[in-house]
C-alpha cells in the first residue's frame, strides 16, 4: 500500500491529467490502435514505476518471437503484473482477464485500452467462444497475455516457488520467466 501511495503522490500533479485521458481512451477504444494504447499505457506504467522505486526486471525476452501472433502464459503473481509485463514486453499485446476484474477502477479502463476480452470461468459456452475468438486473433497476428491459473499466488512477494520451476514444453510453447521485485 505504501507504494501506490508513492506512486500518486510522487506523480499527484499528472495523476488527474493520466486518470482523465485513461477514461477518455477507455470509452472511446475503436479511436485508437492498439500499439498507441499500448505505448500511452507504457508511458503510465514508466511515471507509475519511477514514482513508487519501482524496478521491473525482465529475463528471457530474447525468447520471444519475432513476429506477431504469441500468447503469454506466466504465472500471476499480483494485480500489477500486466502493468509490469506491459513495461518488460516490447511487443503489443491484449489480455483475457476473468470477469471479477471487469469493473475495478483502473484495471477496467486499462483492459478496455487493451481490447480484452473477459472470460467468465463459470459459464463453459462464453469461455469457449472466447478462446476461439483469441485463437483467431492470434492466428491474425494479435498477441496475448493470459494467466492461465486464472488467479494470483499466494506467495506474492518476490518470485514464487512455482516461478522456479521448469515447466514442461508444451506443443511450440517456450516457457519465459518473468518475475517482479
């Protein structure tokens, strides 16, 4: 908590001017390209990050593809870890998020940025329509971010157990470990 206090506080004169231009893009998402949410965004996470001491750290980005049409799979260790992979990644990328997240200040207004979709874990045939409408997109060259475990860790602070593990390839899946400190 003291740290989203530094961050506003150290950023309290820009903090109205980002949150009003935030809502602006929020409700008018088809004005903009993704890439130029993705780099207001980008501009945001940098002010956020350089007012609370915020380092993000990133390994493995070499790994990444170099040509469009991913999708990310890591592990979910916090609610600022888009806002930190969105920093560490140098490729445009949309989200799947679960419906819970929809309407929190902030975060609604970031994933209507990002053109997300939201996936209710709870109805089969609107989860299933979701990730063939991703599949399509990604197949058309759109990147994706989905945490797969669909909710955060306990172990948040710092890098968790499971974060250190090898995890098996999967079918043209490369693993990229990506933690916050």
């Amino acid at each position: 908590m003291k740290r989203i206090l530094l961050m506003v506080f150290r950023n309290i004169l820009l903090v109205p001017y980002m949150w009003i231009k935030l809502c602006h893009r929020a409700a008018h998402p088809e004005n903009y390209t993704l890439e130029e949410h993705v780099k207001f965004l980008k501009w945001i996470v940098f002010r956020a990050n350089k007012g609370g001491n915020v380092k993000i750290e990133e390994h493995g980005a070499e790994n990444l593809p170099k040509e469009n049409g991913f999708m990310f799979f890591p592990n979910h260790q916090g609610m600022y870890d888009v806002l930190a992979i969105l920093d560490a990644c140098p490729y445009p990328f949309s989200v799947v998020a679960k419906k819970e997240v929809k309407d929190v200040p902030f975060l609604k207004q970031v994933f209507s940025c990002m053109h997300a979709y939201m996936i209710d874990r709870e109805d089969i045939r609107q989860s299933m329509q979701v990730i063939i409408d991703v599949s399509k997109e990604v197949q058309n060259g759109k990147n994706y971010l989905i945490f797969a475990e669909g909710t955060r860790s306990k172990n948040a602070a710092g890098c968790a157990p499971e974060c250190r593990r090898k995890y098996p390839m999967g079918h043209g899946l490369r693993a990229v470990r990506v933690c916050r400190r």
